[in-house]
C-alpha cells in the first residue's frame, strides 16, 4: 500500500528518560541531553511537502539538523529496508522511522524501537482511535503522524438523476451496483483487491462491518466466526454476481482510482487522495464525486486505519532531538501543512472543524467520521505473515477458487498456525 499518501507541532522537551535507555537497553547518547543530528526514515514522498517542512526545523536547531531518507514508494520495500538497517544495532543509520501503522506491534515486539512516555505528546489533541494504531503492550511506542480511512467514493450525479442517496449498507450498494450502473454503462463497485496490503486492508473492512474480527489481543487469540463469512462471503458474491468487474481482483489504490476518475465505477472504496485526484481539473468526473463513509451490514460500517506513525529507534544516539522532532511534526502548525502542503489527513482533531480548511477540503467531516469509528488491522509481532495468509485466502475466495465458508475454516487455521509459532 502507497501509505506515505494513506498511505505531518508545539515544541517539547522530553525528560532525561529517553536520552537514557529504551526497551531494549540501547543507550541514547550523544551529549548530555541526547541532542545531536539525526536521520529521518520514510517511504518515498510524493508530493514532496517533507523536506520544506525539515526546512524549518533545521533554521531553528542548527545543531541538530535532521537529513531526510526516502525509501521507495512501496510499503513493502521500505519495510524490509527499514528492518535489515534496525537489524544492524549500533551501525543502524536511521534515528527516527516514519513507519506504517500495521508495523507498530512488529517493530516494538523485536526491540527495534523504544517505548515513548505519553505524557511528553499532546495524544488528547489527537483523533482517539489514532493512537490505538501507537501502542503495543498497553505502552506507547510510536506516534501518530498521519492518519487515513477508507471512503466510499460515487458518482452524485448519477444518483442524482435516480433520485436515489447514497448507499448505507450493503444491500444498497449491491442493487444500485447490480441495476443503476448498468443503465450508465458503468461497472457497479470496486476496491483494492488484488493480493497485496490493500486487500488486506478491504477484508478486513469487511470483516468487521459485519460485526466480526479477525485476532484478539496482540495476535494471541484467532477470532474468526460467521461475522467473517458474511464479510468474505460480501466481497465474492459481487465478483460472482458481476457488480464487482473481474478486473478489480488485479487493482491497487492506483489502478482503482484511475478506473473511477476515468468514468468507469459507480463506486469506489479508497483513501480520501482518491477523492481529491477525481475532482481535479482534468478528471473525467471532477464536480461529479460524492463521499460517504463506508457501508456496512446493517448500517455505516467500520473503516481500516491508514496512515503513519513516528517511532525512534532503539539504537538512536540523541533521543532527546528526536522526541523534540516527533513533537514538532505533531503540533498544531505543522499538521495543518501535512494537509495542505501533503495532501494527508493530519492527527489533529481541531483541524477537522475549521472552516477555512473544510472549504478547501470538503470530505473533512465524511473522514472525520469514518477515523472516529475506525478500527486498526489486526496487531500481530508476525503482522506481515497474517497480511500474507488474509490476502491468500480472500483472492482464492473471490476469485471463485474456495467458498466462503472454506475461506474461513482456512483463515483460521493458518492464523492459529502463525500464533503458535509466535
């Protein structure tokens, strides 16, 4: 998943603690205070807002200037450099790590990053089931940068001219899917569904606007039930019935959304980049896009978190600078150029009211609601292997290979499998 779009205050100074020893016992050096230079990790960045925004930082503290490191694009990439260069202990480069929500629970359990005191980051100034995505073991040891949820895109003008309001559960969607898109020529739904983290994260959006979940804890419980079979069983039946092309089962976030921008869904579940590329100047649909959160069994349903937390690591020498930049990147001011500068949804609640910004960015409040009921995927230590095992099983069970109910007798197995090993 391309979470660096999925998928950016107030200065703080953080007790000697974290200039002390983390989890792992690495010390953080560097000077008295553990001030000193540092190396920021993150996937590629697109829309090239962070090096301005280090900019400031660097005029401000000359002594302790941070140098920006853009991995690829792809999450898993960046992943797997992120890891062989945490592996390398005190020849470890990177100081501060812009790392995938779904990594937290991974990166804290194998020691790579340090536990952070809440009290030293203003968490309450942040949407609350963000913060979720930075814990692991009841502590913190990341923090929220940029957040993102699931939407449902669809074209308004085409419900418009049916008289029909957007779809709240998935009955709706499927008979507007089934008999309105047709009569437009256009394909009924579509998400991420080829296997990859994207599938992942619509199975398990799936999942839990069933009701279900899919582990307990901290990945030490499978909880797969029938919630699961109904939250597969919604995703197969659209490509068996037709509402959902076959050719979606070999979309990303990007394939996806040029298919809607392009004219060709009348739905689409993707990140709120989505929306803003499809009401660009240039966009076969732009003034034709509407937003709602996404719909689910018997009501609104429950969206993934996306997004990116901040975490320092174990072996970072001046873990002072480093709280203190994490805290700069998290304050009020530089959030709100996340947003306009970056084009991501920042973690700060306040800035989802203001009247200027949701003039400019009109799915404020849709996404908004869709972060406040929003769920985390699945915490695990093994996360990349239970993403791997939920993409396998879905894409056999929508591509017809397995039924639903196999799916989930599947599912289950392979996850009870990872967390005996683990």
């Amino acid at each position: 998943m391309r979470w660096i779009r999925a998928a950016g205050r107030g200065l703080l100074v953080l007790a000697v603690v974290l200039a002390g020893y983390g989890a792992s016992g690495a010390r953080a050096s560097g000077g008295p205070e553990g001030r000193g230079p540092l190396t920021l990790a993150t996937a590629g960045d697109l829309t090239g807002y962070l090096g301005p925004l280090l900019e400031g930082w660097n005029r401000a503290h000359p002594g302790e200037k941070v140098t920006l490191v853009e991995l690829p694009d792809s999450a898993d990439e960046t992943r797997a450099q992120m890891i062989t260069d945490l592996r390398g202990g005190a020849r470890s480069r990177f100081d501060v790590l812009n790392i995938d929500v779904a990594w937290t629970s991974e990166f804290a359990a194998a020691g790579w990053i340090r536990p952070l005191p809440r009290d030293r980051f203003p968490l309450n100034s942040f949407l609350r089931p963000v913060v979720d995505t930075a814990t692991y073991d009841r502590r913190l040891y990341a923090v929220p940068y940029v957040t993102n949820a699931g939407l449902l895109l669809y074209r308004k003008d085409v419900l418009a001219a049916e008289g029909v309001p957007p779809p709240r559960t998935w009955a709706e969607l499927e008979r507007a899917a089934k008999t309105i898109a047709p009569r437009y020529g256009l394909d009924g739904y579509a998400g991420q569904f080829l296997p990859y983290e994207g599938l992942t994260v619509n199975a398990a959006e799936a999942v839990y606007s069933a009701g279900g979940t899919i582990l307990g804890d901290e990945g030490d419980r499978v909880t797969v039930d029938s919630a699961a079979r109904e939250g597969i069983g919604f995703l197969a039946r659209g490509v068996r019935d037709g509402w959902v092309p076959k050719e979606a089962l070999t979309y990303t976030e990007e394939e996806s959304r040029q298919a809607f921008q392009d004219g060709r869904l009348l739905f689409l579940r993707n990140w709120p980049y989505a929306y803003v590329s499809a009401s660009a100047a240039g966009s076969a649909v732009a003034g034709k896009v509407g937003a709602v959160p996404l719909p689910g069994r018997d009501g609104p349903g429950t969206s993934v978190l996306g997004g990116s937390n901040l975490a320092v690591s174990s072996h970072a020498e001046h873990a002072d600078t480093a709280a203190r930049l994490i805290a700069y990147l998290t304050s009020e001011g530089v959030q709100r150029q996340v947003l306009t500068r970056g084009a991501l949804p920042p973690v700060r609640a306040d800035l989802y009211e203001d009247p200027e910004l949701v003039r400019r960015f009109p799915y404020l409040p849709t996404l908004r609601a869709s972060i406040r009921t929003a769920e985390p995927r699945p915490k695990s230590p093994r996360y990349d292997q239970v993403s791997m095992v939920v993409q396998a099983v879905v894409h056999d069970a929508m591509a017809g290979h397995s039924t639903p109910e196999a799916a989930v007798r599947r599912l289950a197995r392979e996850l009870a499998d990872i967390s005996r090993r683990g």
